[in-house]
C-alpha cells in the first residue's frame, strides 16, 4: 500500500478502527441512512450508516444495522436519508494543463463534482519546461485536498526527431521521479513505434517504472491488433486510452489491458466503445472512465466525471457499473484498491453523498473524513500561488512576425518562384473531423497568387503554421493546410500537443501575423483575430498553457473565444482544443510540426508540395 494521499496510513491508525468499530471509541463523523452503493458487490444498500475516524472508514452499518454505537459526545452525525452515497470519483487519465489553470484551482474546480482523485499526466508543462516545471506544479496541487497522483511524462518529446520542445525527460530523470511520493505510474508511453523497435530510452523508461513497482499508462493509437499490440504490452503497458475503434478496444481488453472510455471537452470516444461494450456483454472490470482533456468552461458549466457518469448511464450503461469505472477499477489498476475506491473499512474516507444516480449531483464530497464541498461548492479556499520567474517567460521566437513571414513561395519545375507560372498546385492536408484527434491525410488544390501558395476559403482550405517558441532565433517555421475547420480569419495558440510551439492557422495572412504577434506580447493563450482586429483572447501566461485567474474568469474567456470561432463560421464542439492537436506527431494519420509535415502512420517526413 502506498499510503502516500491518505491522512493517516493504516498501520498507524488500525488499532484506533478496531475500537471505533466495536463502539469502544467514539468515531469522527458518522453518515446515517445513506443508500450506500457498493462496487464490491454491485448492490445498492439501503439505510446504511457509515462510520468514520482519521481519515478512515471505521464501520458501515448494513442488512439492520446502524452505527449508533460509534456516536459520542463529539461526533458529528451526518443525516444522509435520501442520498446516496458512492466512493469519490477518480479521474484515471487526466491533462491539468487542458484546463488552463494551475493545478489549486483545477481542484477547487472539480472536487464539487465528486472528484476526490485524479491520475495527472503533466506532459504539456513537460515539453516546456521539464521535471523543474512539474515539480512547481505538484507544489502548488499539495496545497488542496484533491490526490493529485502524478504519471511521470514518458515522451517529451513525444516523437524523436520530428519537433523541437523546450525541453526532454531521458530514463534517468524518470527514474529519479519513481522516488518521488507523488508518482504513480509512467505517463501515457505514445512512443509505441520506440517500444516496437526497442528504442532503448523508451523501454528503460518502462523498465525503470517497473522496477519501483509503478503502473506504466499507454497510447496506442494505430488499428493493429496482433503482434504489434502484444508486443506493446508484453513490454509493460498496461492501460491505453487512445483507440481507433471498437475492435481495437475489445482487443485491448481481451490482451488484459485495462482500457480508458474517454469523455472530455473535445474527444467523445465514450459514446462510441460503450455501447457495443455493453451489447457484446464484455465484462467492464478493466474499463476505467477518464476525461484525458478538459476545457475550463466545460468543468465550469457541465462538470468533471459526473458529467462522464451521466454520459455512462445516458448511454445504458447501469448506474453501479459506471460508478464501479470511476472509483474502483482504477484504484485496483494502480494498485491502491487497499487505500481508496470503495466505502469498505479501512478505506480512506474518500465519499460522495449524492442526490440521485442519474444526474450524479454531489451535495457533500468528504476526502479523508473531511468535508470538502458543499452544494456544489468547495469548503477549501485556494490563494494564488507563487510561481517561480521561469514558469511565466516561455514565448521566445527570436524574431518579428509579419504578413510575409507567412507566405509560402510557389515551386515551379526549375525550383524558383515564378508568379507568371501555374495559377494552383496541389498540396498535402490535414484533414479533420469533429470530436476526433485522428486525422486524414489528404490532397487538396490550392490557389497560387503573386507566385505565392494561398490559402482558400470558397473550400475551407486554410493555412496552417507553427513556430519553435523555445529556442529564438534558432528555432524554425513549417507551413501546412488544414481542411475541416470553416472559418474565416485567423487563430492561433501556444496550446499545440506535444511541443506547445505557437500554432497558427488562416484564411489570411495578415490575421495570422496579428493573432501570432498578440500570443507573443501576452505571453501565450489563444486568440481570434478577423479583419485586422482581436476578436477573443485567453491569455495564458504560465508556460503558455495555464492562467493564473480563477476557473469561472477563465472560463468566461473560452467562451468569448469559441463565440468567436461560431461567428467565424466553424461549428465543431471545443475547436481549440481539436486545433490543438494539429501538431501531436504521434497520433494518425498526418500532422505538422515546427519541422514540417510528418506522417504518423509511417513516420516519416513528408513534402507540403505534391508533385
């Protein structure tokens, strides 16, 4: 047992549980007539009491029987009749960074929702600024209630040879972080085609895990389901949350992995695994739930795994199951079922009394015994934190951004730009659909102006460009085009997986410099930018990625932003967070780096120009 988030490990308190639980010692709060839902047994049990005492579950008081012998002078009893009460809420795959909040406000945020632990993977701040910048973080998440569990970021980069990050984690530094008390696991291994040819940095990545005895999480995001895949797990992988489709998922399943339903803000594969999950009667015990990215508006306004657990059940999915993959199945995956994912005694007093299991709405959420919302409000304060000088500098391009620095000459057969020459060209695209992070890789027809390669709106044909915003003058600047996303103008942002390079795309040249220079100045966010002026801005001044103001005036920000995008003309759900993976080199089928273009089936490099 690891022990780490708990108040108090149970070899400390064991002795003080046994007397509380025979009523020799008075417990610390007792909850009576709750419906207690238990994931042990899939039963919901009516008028149960709970009993708790340092941070544990103490006693439950089941089939007629209460905790009224637990009760003292001191005791705070809690009436439950009408509520139901679940073990809290584990997020099994989570980027804090999505959010754009540090990680304090990201628990005051969600922990109203039932939220009582999250298994964070830190790899945007990573590619920033290293296991420094993740540590400033956990710094700032011990300040709150919420077990903020930490998977070490496994690819920074996340494919070798294709990007410039501003920074990298080798097997030695992760090493160095299975020593740490937050750590949990390795985070999400995308490198798969490292682990299959034995790149000796990703598998002593995984070796060095395995050796703490730490959980190793996976992304395996190609449609191959036989050698490739066994290899991937043989290897050590355990979990993966990035599947192609349904057959992928039961494979996964049926290899032993334990796999992640997904459900965020932008990536809704929830709807499309569950279902035929549930009509094939495959058995959900290695299914865990998980948001994986989160916009601050959609825990603002629709809430964190609540919102998934009403998706679950929307979908025909039984109440107890969903809540079983979001509190039990992930406790017994990383190894922590002893400590927390049920209201058994003995367990960390992780508990959420609900009003129904449909809506999942949580009018208490206790952590260790300790009452930490209320009706949808945290009982905790969160102070700004003090980040250090070198989270907050992270825009350094080196260079002025003008309309020109986003014109792309014409070829033409000699190699020179002739702007009497051909009038279009055929160009590689990406191709994108909503609510989905794999891409196609098309070919498209582009204008050519003035011996320039232009963007065209009349067929949603836009430009795309990103900027190595790490290493100034010596970095470098690919173009692409994108199809898929239908506005007219210019957006740009620092939030581009994995590398957060600045990111921008456009119908237009000189809004794309405009939106480019506004990111610069304010040290990154996202911005909207049409006819010369600046539409909607989030400025995101830790590493690029994080605000350092509250979840709602974040939120409020978002909102006028992607109101922006609608009057822009796009109509796709979370079109930031879609864009923002135009340059994740490591998820199909083709995206764009600081280098160029890179083919994520094979890759390989590959030309803009299509001869």
């Amino acid at each position: 047992m690891r022990n780490t988030f708990c108040k108090k490990p149970l070899w400390e308190v064991n002795d003080h549980l046994v007397r509380v639980a025979q009523g020799k010692e008075p417990a610390d709060t007792v909850i009576r007539h709750a419906k207690l839902v238990s994931v042990t047994t899939h039963e919901i049990l009516e008028d149960a009491d709970i009993a708790i005492a340092s941070g544990r579950i103490a006693y439950i008081g089941v089939a007629g029987h209460t905790a009224e012998h637990c009760i003292g002078e001191k005791t705070t009893v809690v009436d439950a009749t009408g509520l139901y009460a679940t073990p809290g809420l584990i997020d099994s795959h989570i980027h804090i960074e999505s959010a754009m909040l540090g990680p304090s406000e990201y628990a005051r945020a969600v922990v109203p929702h039932g939220t009582t632990a999250i298994l964070a993977d830190p790899h945007e701040v990573a590619n920033v600024r290293g296991l420094d910048g993740v540590k400033s973080m956990w710094e700032d998440a011990a300040r709150t209630p919420l077990k903020t569990m930490l998977t070490t970021p496994s690819c920074v980069p996340a494919v070798l040879g294709v990007e410039d990050t501003g920074s990298s984690i080798d097997a030695s530094q992760v090493a160095q972080s299975m020593t740490w008390p937050e750590t949990y696991g390795l985070g999400e291994m995308m490198n798969f085609p490292g682990i299959l040819n034995n790149e000796p940095n990703a598998t002593n990545e995984v070796r060095e895990t395995l050796k703490a005895d730490r959980r190793v999480t996976g992304h395996y995001s190609v449609p191959e389901s036989d050698r490739g895949l066994a290899a991937y797990i043989a290897c050590g992988v355990s979990s993966c949350h990035e599947s192609i489709g349904i057959d992928d998922v039961v494979a996964k399943l049926r290899m032993g992995m334990w796999v992640q339903l997904r459900y965020g803000s932008a990536w809704h594969n929830l709807p499309v695994y569950l279902p035929p999950l549930l009509q094939m009667g495959i058995d959900l015990r290695h299914c865990l739930l998980c948001s994986d990215d989160n916009h601050p508006n959609t825990l603002v306004s629709d809430g964190h795994m609540d919102r998934i657990l009403r998706e679950a059940v929307r979908l025909g999915c039984d109440p107890v199951t969903a809540l079983q993959m979001a509190s039990i199945n992930c406790a017994e995956y990383l190894g922590i079922g002893e400590d927390i994912g049920s209201i058994t005694p003995g367990k960390c007093a992780d508990i959420v009394l609900m009003r129904d299991l449909t809506n999942f709405e949580a009018k208490r959420v206790y952590i260790d015994g300790d009452l930490v919302a209320l009706n949808g409000k945290a009982c905790f304060e969160v102070t700004p934190f003090a980040w250090p000088e070198f989270m907050t500098n992270t825009m350094n391009l080196g260079r002025e951004i003008t309309a020109d620095t986003f014109r792309i000459p014409a070829p033409t057969a000699n190699g020179t730009t002739d702007i009497d020459g051909p009038t279009t060209c055929k160009v590689r695209t990406i191709t994108v659909d909503p609510g989905q992070t794999i891409t196609r890789n098309t070919i498209c027809t582009a204008p050519v102006q003035d011996g320039a390669v232009c963007a065209d709106p009349a067929t949603d044909l836009l430009k795309l460009c990103v900027f190595d915003r790490h290493h100034g003058a010596e970095g470098t600047h690919a173009f692409g085009f994108v199809h898929g996303f239908g506005i007219h103008g210019a957006l740009a942002q620092t939030v581009a997986h994995d590398a957060h390079n600045l990111l921008v795309m456009g119908d237009n040249d000189e809004d794309m410099a405009l939106a480019a220079r506004t990111l610069i100045q304010c040290g990154g966010g996202e911005v909207a930018v049409a006819d010369g002026k600046v539409l909607a801005l989030v400025e995101l001044p830790l590493c690029g990625l994080m605000s350092d103001l509250p979840a709602e005036q974040v939120a409020a920000k978002v909102e006028k932003v992607e109101e922006a995008w609608m009057a822009m003309g796009n109509t796709m759900p979370s079109p930031f967070m879609t864009m923002g993976v135009m340059s994740l080199a490591c998820v199909p089928e083709l995206r764009l780096t600081n280098r160029g273009y890179v083919n994520c089936v094979t890759f390989t490099m590959e030309d803009l120009i299509v001869a």
